[in-house]
C-alpha cells in the first residue's frame, strides 16, 4: 500500500480553490455516459458532485491566510498483489477508504480525540494511471525514443528539400529501433501518457485543513510530537504521527481484507530499508523459507534482479547493499511492492 500526503500547491500561480484539483480528478469522467461516471464519495455518502465538493472545502478556510494551505490530497494506491486479492472490486475499495479515515483522524494528537466525524473529506476512485517520464520503462526507453525522433527530423527536412537522403532507409531504421526498445505494451513502445497495464484503482482523498465546525485546524502536515505549545496564551496539544498512520493504514487493510502481508511489502521494511539497509538484508534472510521465495517473487515482479538479492551474511558487502538498496527504493517508492 503506498500513500502518500500532498499539501495543496502555493506556487506563483497560486489559487486558493480546490476548483483546479478537483477538476483534474474528472479527467476519467470525460466523455463517458453519467451512468458510466465515477463520482466523489464520503464518510456516509455517494455519488457527490463536483461542485459541492469545491463549495464545501472552499469554504471551510476560516482564520487561514492567503498563504496557508487550505486542503490536503491524500492517494491511496494499492498493489497489485493487493487489488488482486480483492478482485480489484471499487466497492471494497471505497469501504477500505472509510476505515483508512478512520485511523487518519485517530492519528491527530489534540487535547480532545479527533474522530472521522470531525473531518470534512472527499474521496474519488480512479481505475487508471498513465505512464510519465518519471517511469523506468521510459527512461529505458528513452535513447530508442531519441534516436527515433532526430531520424524522423531528417525524414522531414528531406520532405521539405532541406536536405537530400533516402526516406525509406531512415523510415526503415525507425521501424528496427521500434523492435529493439526494450519496454512495449502490446506490441507498441512504451511512452508517457500511455495506460499502464493491469489493474491501476486507486483513491484521490481531498481533505480539509479545517474540521467539519472549521474552527479547530486538522493538518497533517504538522510535525507530530507529543507535547504541548502555548496558543493564544494557552497550552494545547497538536501535530499528526504520520508513521502512526501509515502503520494502522496497512493492518485496517490486513484485517479487513484477511491479507497476509510478506516483510517486503510491509512499512516497516521500508523504515529498515531507509535508515539501516544492512538490518533490511539481515531480516530478508532470516524469513522462513516460503517467505523469502515470496519475498524474492515480488521483488522480481517490481523490476529488481532477484540474482542480486544476498543469499548470506558474507554478501552483505556494503557496495553491493547499497546499489539494491537503491533499487529496491525505487520500485517500493513506485509502489510496485505496495509498501
């Protein structure tokens, strides 16, 4: 499970509505029927339109300035071995959304517990993802990608008597390097703004930076601590333990689904893998036998050489560890493992 919290944008170009944001979440939505369309959802409703999700977030800002970010976005983008296990049913998604913003204002340290009644969010379901230059298979692609568009340069300049040479043979060297890109999708290489493969539902969460009476400040973007500071000329508790709720994220999923999650998909691989590799290795080793061969599978199927994976203590030289660890990141930060 990969989630991720996005303040909103305040660029130069800054917009205090959620207009932007939400219009960009419609883009599944375009020229499909409206029985066809996928709407916003809640806590305890379905079927939201657009325009009361900007009017109600929009106007939930009291006592922010113009600078303060007035909402989060909040994605929630499961594996595959996860959409898998659920049969990819956006139903069970939208419930696993609700239980997720459960635990999201249970993670708010405040002087009064915060519930997800007192949260004013929006959710929306999307079943596909584009990929971006960002993408491996794109970056590996890419010098085919290169080569491709200087030859269809010559092929033009000679269209248009700029230069003199045979269209057919630069066509023809196109056409072979278009075999030779290492990356397709059915039959045809892989570039951004192409659909990936397989199931891609995932969740949109715009949540509000002010509670539901939009009078008590709810950011996740303050540092949790578990202390108290002086506002107003009074002691309150605050901040937001992201770790708490990613943490809880991952078991509400496990416990609701019955999924049995392996190490290398779990968050606190991902802590060991950032801040001591070494244990990261040690623990992958020390798996019972048919958890490591899974473990090892999922690797695999997130594009990392299973052959580099140490088999022993001995190969946990600190070069070799360093480079997987590197790219193991990449494919857990892609969320190809779900962490």
């Amino acid at each position: 499970m990969y989630i991720a919290i996005t303040r909103q944008h305040l660029g130069d170009n800054y917009h205090g509505s959620s207009r932007d944001l939400v219009n960009y979440l419609e883009k599944e939505n375009e020229g499909k029927a409206p029985e066809d369309q996928e709407l916003f959802f809640n806590q305890t409703e379905n079927n939201i339109d657009t325009e009361r999700v900007i009017t109600e977030i929009d106007a939930n800002t009291s006592k922010l300035s113009k600078r303060d970010p007035k909402f989060y976005s909040i994605m929630v983008s499961p594996s595959q071995a996860e959409l898998n296990h659920i049969g990819n049913d956006p139903e069970k998604l939208k419930q696993y959304t609700r239980e997720l913003m459960k635990t999201y204002a249970a993670s708010f340290y405040r002087d009064k517990e915060v519930t997800v009644k007192d949260v004013l969010y929006f959710a929306k379901l999307e079943r596909e993802r584009t990929y971006s230059e960002k993408d491996k298979k794109v970056k590996e692609n890419q010098v085919y990608a290169s080569k491709i568009l200087e030859l269809q340069h010559q092929i033009r300049a000679i269209k248009e008597g700029r230069e003199q040479g045979n269209v057919a043979k630069f066509q023809e060297r196109i056409n072979a390097l278009e075999i030779e890109a290492p990356h397709k999708l059915n039959g045809k290489r892989i570039v951004p703004g192409m659909a990936k493969e397989g199931h891609q539902s995932h969740i949109h969460i715009i949540v509000s930076r002010k509670d539901v009476t939009n009078s008590q400040s709810l950011s996740p973007g303050s540092k949790f601590r578990t202390s108290e500071t002086v506002l107003n000329g009074e002691k309150v508790k605050q901040g937001f333990d992201r770790d708490k709720f990613y943490r809880a994220s991952e078991k509400t999923f496990d416990k609701q689904f019955a999924y049995r999650r392996n190490f290398v998909e779990t968050y606190h691989a991902r802590n060991l893998m950032d801040k001591d590799p070494k244990q990261f290795f040690a623990a992958l080793l020390g798996l019972p036998a048919n958890e490591k061969q899974a473990a090892r599978q999922l690797l695999f199927k997130a594009g990392v050489k299973v052959s580099s994976i140490p088999v022993n203590k001995a190969q946990l030289a600190y070069k070799a560890m360093m480079k997987l660890k590197k790219a193991i990141g990449k494919a857990m930060e892609s969320g190809s493992i779900g962490i």
